[in-house]
C-alpha cells in the first residue's frame, strides 16, 4: 500500500539498497523499523475503526485488538531471531572458516 515511501514523507524513510546492514538489537528501533510499527497501528486502528461502524459486536474489541498484538508478537519474535542471526553470522562464519582450513 506504499507504506514504505510514506514513511520518508513523516522523516523515516527505507534504509538505502547499499547501506550496511544494522548489526545487532539496535535494528529493532531503526527508522525503518520504528516506520513500520506507527504504519501497523495506523492500520489496526483504522480497521476497528472501520469494523466498529460497520458490523458492531460486543467482542469486537478484544477480538480484533487482540489478533493485532497476536500478529504483531510473532513478527516480532521472528525480526528478534533475524538479529540474533545476523548478530552471530560472522562469528560462525569464522568458524565454519577455520574447520574448512581457509
């Protein structure tokens, strides 16, 4: 939905194709990050909002709010473990490197 170049209009824009990567937890709070929560709860707040005028249910709070922190938990988790990956990758790449003998 153009969610990315948004992001440059408000001072956070998508890191450059050639930037180095952000090594370590300090990804996790990057602009392009950080973009990306406000434009997930820009469209979570925009669908219950949406939802509550169009179809109103007495459970539609916790359903709809709770399956957001649901998605929002477990990508999360999954860019936590991109970190931690990319965090160790050159040290076992290292390894891998002295076990092979180059």
């Amino acid at each position: 939905f153009g969610g990315e170049q948004l992001g440059g209009l408000v001072g956070l824009p998508p890191a450059a194709a050639d930037a180095a990567p952000i090594i370590g937890i300090a990804v996790l709070v990057s602009k392009p990050f950080l973009w990306f929560y406000i434009y997930f709860a820009l469209c979570v707040a925009i669908f219950y909002a949406f939802w509550s005028w169009y179809s109103p249910r007495p459970w539609q709070r916790w359903s709809i709010l709770m399956t957001a922190v649901i998605l929002f938990f477990i990508y999360f988790n999954v860019q936590v473990s991109v970190a931690v990956n990319a965090w160790y990758g050159p040290f076992f790449d290292y390894v891998q490197g002295l076990m092979s003998g180059t």
